[in-house]
C-alpha cells in the first residue's frame, strides 16, 4: 500500500469509515486499522520500516546544528582541526588566522619561513607581533 493513501496497509480500511489509523511509529511510511493488522503486516513490512527508521534517526542526528563554526577548519586544506585546537594549529598574527599544523609543516617543509595563508614574513619578537596588530587595527580589518 501506497504512504500516501488513508488506509490500513494490512486489511484497507479506509480512514474515516469509522476507523482511526495510526502511523507506524517507526518509519511514518504506513498505517494500520489496529495493533493486530500491525502485528499480520510486521513480516511484510520490517526490512522497509528498518530502513526508513535508519533514514530518519540520520535525519535527526545530522539535522541538530552540531556542525562547527568556520573557524574550526585550517583555511588552507579546509581540514576540521581536532579539539584542542592549541595542540594542533598556530595562530598566525599577520592575518588572524588559525593554520593546521600540517599546514605549517608543508611551508616550512618548502624552505618557506614565512605565514602559510598571507605569505607575510613571520614576526620575530612582540614588537613585530604589536605592529602588525597595529596595522590591521589602523586599517579597519576585523578578520
């Protein structure tokens, strides 16, 4: 029987013919008339009402809004940063950005010493760091 019918997938009553259908309470596909043509129709229904559940529970779970911000993933390999993002990224002052270590590695790998995503040349003591704050402060750059 067809999801989009009003009728009892096991006997086909019609909805409103006296009788009250309710959905499969795992998969919504079908209805039933009563919990004994539920129990007749399990056999020819389980594989299909299994899957669908599976379906839906993904649905749900992908569904929450538990993806991780923007600035969770390397903006060079776009790679997600495992947690305990200090562990395993450097925060590039020159342009504000979080680089994978893998990221850093493959520069300096390539004999460059310089930033991974600005090519800006590494500051070496605070005050190089405070100047190039300083700069995108007098430049109005937030990121």
């Amino acid at each position: 029987m067809s999801s989009c019918e009003d009728v009892c997938a096991n006997c086909g009553k019609k909805d409103g013919t006296g009788v009250k259908l309710k959905k499969c309470t795992s998969c919504h596909l079908v209805k039933y008339c009563s919990v004994n043509c539920q129990k007749a129709h399990r056999k020819q229904h389980k594989k299909a009402c299994k899957k669908r559940a599976a379906e839906l529970e993904d649905e749900e779970l992908y569904g929450r809004g538990l993806e991780r911000p923007e600035g969770y993933s390397c903006p060079i390999c776009t790679l997600p940063i495992p947690l305990r993002m200090e562990e395993h990224s450097v925060y590039e002052i020159c342009c504000m950005k979080r680089i994978c270590k893998g990221c850093q590695w493959a520069t300096g790998k390539r004999g460059m010493n310089d930033c991974a995503f600005c090519r800006t040349p590494t500051a070496e003591n605070d005050d190089e760091k405070l100047a190039l704050v300083r700069a995108r402060v007098e430049k109005k750059d937030p990121e």
